[in-house]
C-alpha cells in the first residue's frame, strides 16, 4: 500500500510503500510520549525504506534519543519548523523506515486488534484503554509487524 504523509506546516511532504499499513502498535514509552505525544503513545508503521520519498528534506531534522547515558542509533526524522514527528530510521533495520501514523494523509485500514506495547514506563496519568481483544505488554513483544499482519491474514 503506498502511504503519503506530511508534516503540519506543509514544509515535508512524503511517500513510501508498505506491506504492514495497519496502525496496531501503540508505544507507551516516555520517547515515544515526549517526542510525538498523541495521547501518551504513538503509532509506528513499517515500510520499505527503499521506497521512501521525500520532498522538502531541507525541512527535516533528525533526534538521536538517549536512554541510561546510551545515545539510540535510532533516527527520529521531524519538521524542523512545527516539530511533526514524520518517521524512525534505525540502520540496524535498514530495509524498514517507522512511519508515524500521525503523520499519515492516506485512509489507513483499522486494525482487528491493538498491541498497547512498553506499558511498563508509561506514564502515571495515561489511561490504557485497551478492547478485550487487545494484548498489551510491559515492554516490546516477541511478535514482529510483519508476523501480526500475516498472523490476522492482513497481507495483501
């Protein structure tokens, strides 16, 4: 599915091709909620970084975020101007760029189930308001993107 996004201000627009578009992962993390907010999570999907395209680069500034002293290999690409969170890079998954839903323009299929992930560091005043159906773990689960999707059939 090709997924087109922009920042607010309109100064990054982008595209990229994903096999995984639903929007199942909510993080928890204090990275996640800091740098992204959205309701004390946000959502990341998988697409191919091969694909991806952007326009307005020279609008994009990267974070490296730091936990206990260790600086993440981690990429987190927003605008430099009204501060949208647009994307992760990780060069230890070099195939794969974490689009943030947030960011997303195109429709995005709405998921069987959630995964309410890195419950563990979330924060005191976030509500989870997860379905009977949901799973929800304290830190990352053992199931990738690419295994949810084919798991529920969700591979076109």
């Amino acid at each position: 599915m090709l997924l087109e996004g922009s920042c607010h201000c309109g100064s990054v627009k982008f595209q990229a091709e994903s096999l995984y578009p639903y929007p199942f992962n909510l993080c928890y993390c204090s990275i996640c909620r800091k740098t992204a907010g959205g309701g004390g999570f946000a959502i990341n999907i998988s697409a191919d970084s091969n694909s991806l395209k952007t326009e307005g680069k020279e609008n994009i500034s990267i974070y490296h975020a730091e936990t206990k002293g260790k600086k993440s290999p981690g990429q987190r690409n927003f605008c430099k101007h009204c501060a949208s969170a647009l994307w992760v890079y990780d060069p230890r998954w070099p195939e794969f760029v974490y689009l943030f839903a947030s960011a997303i323009d195109s429709d995005l299929p709405i998921p069987p189930e959630k995964s309410h992930i890195m419950l563990g560091s979330k924060a005191n005043w976030v509500e989870v308001e997860a379905k009977p159906n949901d799973k929800c773990f304290l830190e990352y689960p053992e199931e990738s993107i690419a295994q949810w999707h084919e798991r529920l059939n969700l591979i076109k």
